[in-house]
C-alpha cells in the first residue's frame, strides 16, 4: 500500500462542438490491493469486531498495564480519530457538505466495496458520476495509508503490553497469587 505513489491526473480537451472532454485517473495501488487490504483493515474500524480501535481501547483500560502504555494508546486512537474527522484534503464539498476523511472512507466501503448499506451505495455512486471521482477515490487511499500507518503503532503497543501482562501474571504465579 505504501509503495505505490498515489495521486490524479485530470486532463480537460475542447471538443470540436465547442464543449470539453474530461478525463481524470487515479494512479497509485490497484483495486485488487485495496479490495484486500480493506477485508482486513475493516476489523479495526468495526466496532462489532474485538479488534476495533474501540473495543480495544476497553481492554487497554482494564489491563493490569503501567499507565504510560495506555496513554499512548488512547493518543494513537485521539490522533486516528482526529484525523477521520478532519476535512478531506483537497477540501471536497459535495452538496454544499464538506466531506471528512472519516465520510469517504465509510461511502466508498459500505457504498462502494460491499454495498452492505443502501444510502452509503446511493452516495458512492453519485460521487462516482461526478468530475470529483479520482479525487475521491485518491482521499480514500490515503485514509487508507493513514490508518495502515496507526494499525503499525497500535500493534507495536499491543506487543509491549501482552508482554506486560505475560510478565504479570508470571509474577503473580511466582508468588502464588494465579
């Protein structure tokens, strides 16, 4: 996902009837690669998933974990959802809404790859229809960079603190406490 430069080419021809041809592309990783990196990166967005960022965070606040470590939890999932609710970069407005990171990539998911949501579809495919297309499509892969890039620390702190706790209760076994 992060090798691959993204970015959108858009091309405008007059016509020989006096009107314009648009033309605009997306480069940057293939369908293929991003159909399969959302089937996984789906289970930390869900919160009907135990790996989302949310149901996470429940088990960061109830682990027997040295505070510091679940602080830089919280501050990665606070950074994350910053994020998401910011404004799309290229400051996209589709009837007269500002569109978020955190709308995008929902459309395009639930309206775009699976169709699981009726409206969400309706959105995706008005969006698609319009000269914005690429530019959308290139703020949902870089969303997509963002929340890879946050998956990476959050595993990180995942592995300090499951070797935290397997150090507790090795001391609480040691001392006939488990």
């Amino acid at each position: 996902m992060l090798e691959h430069k993204t970015g959108v080419t858009m091309k405008i021809e007059k016509r020989h009837d006096g009107l314009f041809d648009l033309t605009q592309e997306r480069t940057g990783p293939l369908e293929e690669a991003i159909d399969a990196f959302v089937l996984t990166m789906r289970f930390f967005i869900q919160d009907n998933e135990p790996t989302s960022f949310r149901q996470l965070a429940q088990h960061y606040d109830c682990a027997s974990i040295e505070g510091s470590l679940k602080k830089k939890f919280h501050l990665a999932r606070t950074n994350i959802n910053r994020y998401l609710d910011s404004n799309s970069a290229l400051a996209i407005s589709v009837n007269d809404e500002l569109l978020k990171h955190r709308k995008i990539i929902e459309t395009v998911i639930y309206g775009g790859l699976s169709h699981a949501n009726p409206n969400k579809k309706r959105a995706y495919d008005s969006w698609m229809a319009t000269p914005l297309k690429a530019m959308i499509e290139n703020d949902f892969v870089c969303s997509l960079a963002v929340l890879y890039k946050a998956i990476l620390v959050i595993k990180d702190l995942n592995v300090v603190a499951i070797d935290k706790l397997r150090e507790f209760l090795e001391t609480a076994k040691d001392n006939g406490i488990a």
